[in-house]
C-alpha cells in the first residue's frame, strides 16, 4: 500500500510535465536529435546501476535503496525547472537515472508482494491505480501551458514535480522490508561491490529457465525499438500530421497560432488516451489470468504493427483511435511479461535477473533513442516509426517459438 500510495503521487506529478516535455526541449533549443541524445545519455546512466542496483537488492534488501535514492530523484526535477537551455536538462536526466539505483528493488518488492497466483491481476490493478491518478495530468499540463505559455507552465509543471516526489520520498521511508535474512548495509563494501554484481548479474542467467533469456531477447527488441520514437511522437504530430495546422517558420513558437492549437488538441488527446487507460487496465489483467501471460504477450506485440502504421499516415481525428491502441498495446504487454517474468524466476534471483536485464535493455534503449533522432532529422521523420513494425517481426517469433509459459503448479514464488 505504501508502494502504490507513493507511486500514486510520482506517477500523477511525473505525468505532467511529460504531457508536453518534448515540446518543451524543443523551445530550449533542442530538436528530434537533441531528444535522442537526452534519452542516450539517461538510458547509459539507468543501464551503469542497474548491475549494482540488483546485486545490493538481492544482498541488503529493497526498503532502503528505495526510500533513500527516491530523494535523488526528486532533487534532479530541480534542473528542469530552472534549465535555461536543452543542456541542464540533459545533466538533471543523467542525475535522475543515476539515482533509480533502486529500480530493480522496486521491481523486486512489487513481485514479493503479489501471490502468483494473483500477479497478472495484481500487475494490471496497479496499471490501473496509476492510470486513475495520472488521469487529471494531462488536464492540468494544458491549463498550465494555455495559461502561461509553454515554457513558463512547464517550468511551474516540474516545481509540483518536484515538490510532490519529495512528499513520496518521505512517505518511503514507512516501506517494511520484503527480502528476508537481509543484511545490514555497508557503504564501503556496497561502493566497491560493482565488479562482483556485475559478474554475478550475468552469470544468473545460468541457474533460472531458458525461457526467461528468450523472452529478455523479446522484451529487449521491442524496448529498444519504441526508444526510437517515444519522444518524437509529439513532433510528429505537431510537424508532420499538423494537427493544429502548418507552423509559421517565421514565427516564434509561442506566437505561432498552429502550435498554440497543436498544443491545445494533443492536450485534448492526451487527457482521452489518459481515460482509456482507465476503462482498459482491469479487463486487461483479466485477459492476461485468463488466456495466459504468452498468448497476452503475442497478442500485444502483434497489435503494435498496425498502430503505428495508422499513426503515421493518420490525422488528428484518427489519433483518437490510434493512440489508445498503441496505449492498450503497452499496457497489455508490459503486464503479461512483467507477470510471466515473475513466474519464471525464483524470488533469491529477481533483483539480479532485474538488473542484468535492465541493464542490457537500457544500453539499447539508448542507442535506439539516438538513432531515432538521427534518423528523423537526417533522413525521414517517417523512418525511425516504420522500422519498428519490421523489428516487430523478431520479437512476435522469439516469444511464439522459445517462450514456454510454466504451469500454475511451476510458477515461482
């Protein structure tokens, strides 16, 4: 409860300023390119500690890794707020990954506390709690940047950010410890831990079911492909689909009527996708407990191939359509792996197994990041999202063929 409570205030406050967060870095001076750098830069400094971040899960618990690092997080919100320029909220990023030190305890907490007999459910309740308290984000982040302009409100956006992530670091300090026979913590020898939980990140690959390295392989490819556009799908409709008109190069971007409506509608957006989020996470819990957590998975990869293709060839009108279903896709998808991970792997491994795979994923999440700003501002803003239905392909046939789904009676504890 207290990990839901807080998650409730960083999920609602995050969800603000990201609303437009592309926009705003833009405004600062940054483009498709700069964004993918942004997302290089954190995905590098998420990928160095989560070697670290397992090994001191599995080693000294999950309750202090997360109730002190959620403190860092929260500082580096600062930096957006103040940035003059794209640069302090590139440093204010690598500052914030760097402190989700405490990811693969946070990952490992959620999966001791759900039965697994309960963790499709469970999963998908906790999307659901998430996607009722974000809800009023989006609405908010319209007011704020209608109000004040788009810097402006956006910087007001990051100080509420701010604020209340330093409220949910606090109420983590309540969090009961979940690991038991977990040891008293030594900074020393935690500091100097690095090459042991690196060798030992990837040398428990060996000791869990083969089935949990292909579906790494599944979920590393599809990471890694949606990492090349999560932040250009904003750009994308407010420069290629125009959906509040063509912008005026001549124009500041605050004067610029069609940005001023481009930004009104993908509010107007954002706060639908936001409620049918609501309306879809607890049927999506049900489908995943009831057809399974591989045929849940296949079904939201393959989903994917369409929903992109409609978004890039769409208008606003089809955006309506188009962005639920790519919402529905991710939401279903990341529920059945998250619950069929838990399934495959023993609860002494889940911190290492949630390091050394985050690990793995973030280093091409990275790449994918600056490949898709290249590849937009270089060659076709068009490309970096047609490639990901390609990628699709891999990913559908790795989880078809390699994946085995256990038994109720195999599923780990």
């Amino acid at each position: 409860m207290i990990l839901i409570f807080s998650w409730i205030l960083m999920d609602f406050a995050g969800e603000i300023p990201s609303t437009y967060y592309s926009d705003y870095v833009i405004e600062l001076g940054g483009s498709p390119t700069i964004l993918g750098l942004i997302t290089f830069v954190s995905m590098l400094a998420l990928a160095y500690v989560q070697f670290p971040g397992g090994y001191l899960a599995d080693k000294y618990g999950r309750q202090k890794l997360i109730s002190t690092l959620t403190f860092g997080v929260a500082i580096s919100y600062i930096f957006y707020a103040v940035a003059p320029s794209w640069h302090l909220i590139l440093l204010g990023a690598a500052l914030q990954n760097l402190c989700l030190l405490y990811q693969p305890a946070l990952m490992a907490m959620m999966a001791d506390s759900l039965p697994p007999e309960k963790r499709g459910m469970g999963f998908s309740i906790l999307n659901l709690i998430m996607s009722v308290s974000t809800t009023p984000a989006p609405a908010i982040a319209l007011l704020l940047v209608v109000t004040y302009g788009s810097v402006i409100g956006m910087r007001i956006a990051y100080a509420i950010v701010t604020f209340l992530f330093l409220v949910a670091a606090i109420v983590r300090l309540r969090l009961k410890e979940s690991l038991k026979n977990a040891e008293k913590l030594n900074f020393r020898e935690a500091l100097s831990s690095y090459p042991r939980a690196l060798k030992e990140g990837i040398k428990v690959w060996k000791v869990v079911p083969r089935s949990t390295l292909f579906l790494f392989f599944s979920s590393l490819i599809t990471r890694a492909s949606f990492s090349m556009v999560n932040a250009l799908f904003l750009v994308y409709a407010f420069y290629e689909l125009k959906i509040g008109g063509t912008p005026n190069p001549l124009l500041p971007a605050e004067q610029d009527p069609a940005l001023q409506l481009a930004r009104q509608r993908w509010g107007y957006l954002s706060i639908f996708l936001s409620i049918c989020m609501i309306i879809l996470a607890y049927p999506s819990g049900k489908i995943i407990d009831k057809i399974g957590r591989k045929a849940s998975l296949l079904m939201a990869t393959s989903l994917i191939i369409p929903s992109v293709f409609l978004f890039v060839y769409g208008n606003y009108q089809l955006l309506f359509f188009v962005m639920p279903l790519l919402g529905i896709t991710q939401l279903l998808g990341f529920s059945s792996y998250q619950t069929l991970f838990a399934d495959l792997v023993p609860q002494m491994h889940r911190g290492k197994i949630t390091g050394s795979r985050n690990f793995f994923s973030y280093i091409f999440m990275a790449l994918g990041g600056i490949i898709g700003g290249i590849l937009y501002d270089r060659f076709s803003p068009k490309l970096p999202f047609l490639l990901i239905p390609v990628l699709m392909i891999p990913s559908i046939l790795l989880v078809l063929f390699c994946v085995r789904e256990p038994k109720p009676e195999e599923r780990e504890a």
